[in-house]
C-alpha cells in the first residue's frame, strides 16, 4: 500500500508517548497488573473527525488491536464511538493521553476548516480557503493534514516549497527587483507577493508575480484594489488572495469579494480541541 505522504512519520508518533511517559508509567505499573482489557474512544461534541490513521498506526506498533466504522472526514454526534481497543491494559493506558491530544486537535481543526470551507463556498462558490503556517512547532504536518481533511488547502508547509515574498522581504529589497529576481530563480515557482496598498498590487503584477496577497486591508480597500487591478488590465494575470485579520465574525463580509483565495490562521493558532474520552471497559460492558 502506498504511503500517504501526509501520514506523521511513526517515530514522531513514538516520540509523542515517550514525551508523556519518559521514565515509563509508574501509577499503571504500581497499581495493575498487565493483562488484557477493551476500551473505546468516544467524542463529547460533534465534529469533523480527524487523526484516525496516526492513532490506529500507534496503537499497531504497541500491540494494541483497532476497530473502528468510521474514518478521518466523518461527521461524528456526541456520543459516538470513536474507535475500540483491545490488548494490555498497560499499553492502553500508555497510550490514552497521546491518542486523546492527537485526535482532538486535529478533530478540532477539521471541524473548524469544514464549517470555514462550507460558510465560504455558499457565499462565494469559487473561493478556496487555506490555512497559514501558524501552527504548532513539531505538529505542522498533524496540522496541515487536519486542515486538508476538513477541506482546506494547505497553502505553504515550509520555506522551501514556495516563493512568498513578505514585507520583510520588501524591507530590504525594492518590490520590482524581489519580484524580478523571484520569476527568474526558477520556472517551475509561482511568484506570490505580499502587499497592503492597491498601487503594490499593481506593481507586483507588473513584474509577473502570478499571486497576489493583500493582506491586513479592510473590505473597502480590498474592493479599492480589485477595480485598480482591472483598471489596468491586470486582474486576469493573477490569483488574489488576502489574509490578516479575518475572524469568524468578518469572514463572510471577506468571502463576498471577487477573490481567490482566504487565508486564515486562527484555523490552526487558536484551536478549539474536540473533546474525547477513552473508557475501559468492564467484562460486562464488552
């Protein structure tokens, strides 16, 4: 089977236990002994489920064996089961707290890209929504995958992997020049630069950038810009896209724009994890 290339590598996974558990699990150790039992996972709220694979993948490598009739994308209610386990009580055990924090944050952000996604698309059926590089340091990929799961774009995953001047950038260099030394770095690299005023927009696309950002402008600017782009003819070379200071409150007064593309970083810096459970279950519960 071909592996996902989003999949969190399983040593990151082991890392997760080990950082819960360094010297191992001294209250399970002192107080059960280590024979068999079932337990299952159960979410408290509804939500766009996410981070499935990563807990199955674990719960294989600690001899743990997985049932579940759901999958990372699903609609869940409160109450529904999440996935079962059987195996030793001690690696269950080992495991809760880990497979607990992976699946609700990455359940948490799924949610919140698929009602984002959703809210959008009605307003503005060709605009799509992507997340930022806001995410948490070690969990990037946990995040970005939530994120596509729930039906967002994943936008840039790194510095390495796109051209995105920014305002630092420009800080130290002149717009036309980065643009021009950007479209001639690579043929195969989009060019996406930064702004915060219509005339930049402009330039940027004079000198061939192929994204547009502008970012931190109010509706009103934003509109400002869009007309000066068409003005000028310009508006057909390139993808528009805006970020900064859009929150779930503003976000439809954004998506009623002719844009391409929103990013938004609260879907990742300001998570609002799904709350779950793991139960152990008693002979008679099984």
């Amino acid at each position: 089977m071909r592996k996902n290339p989003l999949d969190i590598p399983l040593r990151d996974l082991i890392r997760f236990v080990e950082e819960d558990s360094p010297f191992g699990d001294i209250t399970t150790s002192a107080i059960i002994p280590d024979s068999d039992c079932s337990a299952k996972i159960i979410t408290r709220q509804d939500c766009v489920v996410a981070g499935l694979a990563e807990v199955i993948r674990l719960a294989i490598h600690y001899r743990i064996s997985c049932f579940s009739c759901v999958s990372d994308g699903q609609v869940l209610a409160a109450g529904d089961t999440v996935l079962s386990w059987s195996g030793s009580a001690h690696a269950i055990l080992l495991l809760e707290r880990t497979a607990l924090n992976l699946l609700g944050r990455m359940s948490g952000i799924a949610t919140a890209a698929r009602k984002t996604v959703e809210e959008v698309r009605t307003i503005n059926p060709s605009c799509r929504v992507a997340v930022t590089r806001k995410t948490a340091p070690g969990l990037r990929v946990a995040d970005k995958k939530a994120a596509i799961i729930g039906g967002a774009e994943p936008h840039r995953f790194s510095l390495s992997d796109a051209i995105l001047i920014k305002d630092n950038h420009l800080a130290l260099v002149s717009l036309p020049i980065a643009v021009e030394c950007a479209v001639s770095f690579s043929p195969y690299r989009v060019v996406e630069v930064e702004v915060e005023d219509a005339e930049s927009a402009c330039i940027a696309a004079e000198q061939g950038a192929g994204i547009i950002l502008l970012d931190n402008m109010d509706p009103a600017a934003l509109q400002h810009t869009l007309d000066l782009l068409s003005a000028r003819g310009l508006r057909d070379r390139v993808k528009v896209e805006i970020s900064g200071g859009i929150n779930p409150d503003s976000l439809s007064a954004y998506a009623r724009l002719s844009i391409d593309i929103i990013s938004l970083g609260f879907l990742t810096h300001s998570v609002s994890q799904v709350d779950m459970s793991l139960t152990i279950l008693s002979p008679r519960d099984q």
